[in-house]
C-alpha cells in the first residue's frame, strides 16, 4: 500500500512545485491539501492549490483554513513571491472550487480516518495547531510530521533570527513542535537550481516544468536580492522530497527546539539545544514545557543535493 500524504500549504511558487512532487509521484497518494493564510491570502493560497492540482490532472480535494495566526495579525511574503504568490503571470483561475469543511476540521477527519499517513506542512502551522486545540488525539495518529520551517542554528530569511513559516505563527509552531524540522538553510548554496538546472527543467518541455520555473520568477529575483546567490531556492520542494525519500539526509539528530513567541529582536526563531544542555538548572525552569513533552525534535542539517535535484528532474519530466 502506498504512503498516505496530507500536505497542508500557503501555496505560493516553491510550494505549487512541491505539490507538483507528490501529486505526480507514483510512491505516494495525497488523500487532501489543506490551504493556510502564509505567503499569501488563504483565499490566494487555496487558488494557487487548485490550479496546481489541475496542472498535475489530480482530483485531490482542497480545504480552504485559516485566514491569518492564532494570535497575531497577518503579514504577507508578497515582495518575495509576487501578488498572487505565483509571480505575477495571471494563471487562469481554476475548475474546481474548495470543500466546505474548514482545513482544520478536515485534518481531524483525515487523520482520525487515516493513522499512520504523513502530514507534510509546507506554510505557517496555523491549521495543525487549530486542529490539534480541538482533538489533541490526533497527534498520536500521525506516522511522520515533516514541517518546511524554522532556521536551525542559522540566520534567518524574514529576521536575523527567524525564517518566515514560524515567524509568521511562532505561537502555532510552539504548539505542533516536536517535528522532523527541515530549515531554510537546506535550499541554499548547491542546493538552490543554477542557471544550468533551470535550462535542464525547461527542456523537459512539460507543462509542469515550464510552470514550476516560471511561477519562480519572482522569487529567483527576490532570493539574489536578499542572498546575493544566483539561482531558485525551493525550501518546500527539498521538505517535500525528504517527506518523499527521507534517505536523501545526510546528517540529523534529534533535540529539544522550541520557538520564540515574545522577543521583539528574535520573535520566531527556532532554538536547538544542539548541545543538550536544556536540561541544566540555569536552563531548566525555561525549557520545562518543552522537557515535560519527552519528545525531541528532528533536526535535518544536511542532505544529498545532487539525489534531490534528481528527484524534482523525474518528477517534471
């Protein structure tokens, strides 16, 4: 029986492309795709889902959730994705329209109806931590959490100290944590597509590659304006292919994280206690809720990017 996915989104460019990974692997069955305001506007996002579902010819149903963190007010990533999430080039809206139920009412059902699947989150954790405030017992069910997100040990992409997925709902990351954690910093230096990846996408000559470097456009801009590095990062895509092949990891270990939720300087930063020293009396009193839970993260710090750029190849062809 194949692996069970339910893929919870903010569906900009990176992640219109790693829904492209797995409505079109043959290893997998995405049973639902939850949408989160993130990115965009979740009424943008669950848009950007069904017109990706579409491309790939998948019927998958799509929930539309949140419209902005638990907490906070919502603030957008359009200077890096474009407007509409997708760079701006006016794709036509899609056939379909969106499942009644709330995104965080069909996680509980999908979950409760599926032990064992693997929930991959690929925006702010809104919707799981909504879910997981009314049925706390799903969380028991779920066979692997994979959460594009946090900045493990390293800069961040929307602060100094924090990536944009927890920043933007630290308070819902505090709740779902523990997780495997795949960070940012995965999807920079060689991981990122160079010129000559991208030449090697589009000559694939598919619908699905030719939209997956398109609606980047944007965001290869945006990434040499804040990196100074040439190319397309895809955050989500590399969570995804771990989600998919989680061999492609090449070096992880397992820790106490937790996440900033009242800092003004580092608000959303994901703190790894790398060296285990959580557990210390100066430390203790602070990381109690995180050591009451028992259960430690999973940190993903490196992985095998030649095998991840061979997997997003074979899945645009």
């Amino acid at each position: 029986m194949k692996p069970l996915f339910l893929i919870d989104t903010d569906t900009a460019s990176d992640d219109a492309v790693a829904l492209i990974m797995a409505l079109r692997s043959p290893r997998v069955l995405v049973l639902a795709i939850t949408t989160v305001a993130g990115n965009v506007a979740v009424q943008q996002s669950t848009r950007n889902a069904l017109y990706t579902a579409e491309l790939c010819g998948g019927d998958v149903p799509v929930f539309m959730g949140a419209e902005k963190p638990l907490n906070r007010p919502y603030q957008s990533a359009h200077w890096f994705h474009g407007r509409d999430g997708l760079g701006n080039h006016d794709y036509p809206a899609p056939k379909k329209v969106p499942e009644k139920l709330h995104a965080a009412d069909a996680i509980i059902e999908t979950i409760d109806s599926n032990p064992g699947l693997v929930l991959v989150t690929l925006g702010p954790l809104t919707n799981i931590a909504l879910a997981l405030q009314r049925n706390p017992g799903i969380a028991s069910k779920v066979g692997r959490c994979v959460v594009m997100g946090g900045a493990p040990c390293c800069e961040g992409n929307v602060t100094p100290a924090a990536e944009y997925n927890i920043w933007c709902d630290p308070e819902a990351a505090r709740i779902v944590l523990p997780v495997e954690l795949v960070g940012w910093h995965l999807c920079r230096g060689e991981a990122a597509l160079n010129p000559d990846d991208i030449n090697h996408v589009l000559s694939f000559a598919t619908p699905q590659a030719r939209f997956a470097i398109e609606c980047n456009s944007r965001a290869q801009e945006a990434y040499f304006e804040q990196t100074g590095e040439h190319g397309i990062s895809l955050p989500d895509p590399v969570a995804m292919s771990i989600a998919l092949d989680p061999t492609i990891v090449t070096q992880q270990s397992d820790h106490y994280v937790d996440v900033e939720t009242s800092s003004e300087l580092t608000l959303g930063m994901t703190v790894v206690d790398r060296l285990n020293v959580a557990g210390n009396d100066r430390n203790r009193a602070v990381w109690a809720p995180v050591l009451e839970r028992g259960k430690k993260t999973k940190v993903y710090w490196t992985i095998d990017n030649k095998r991840w750029k061979q997997a997003l190849y074979s899945t645009l062809r």
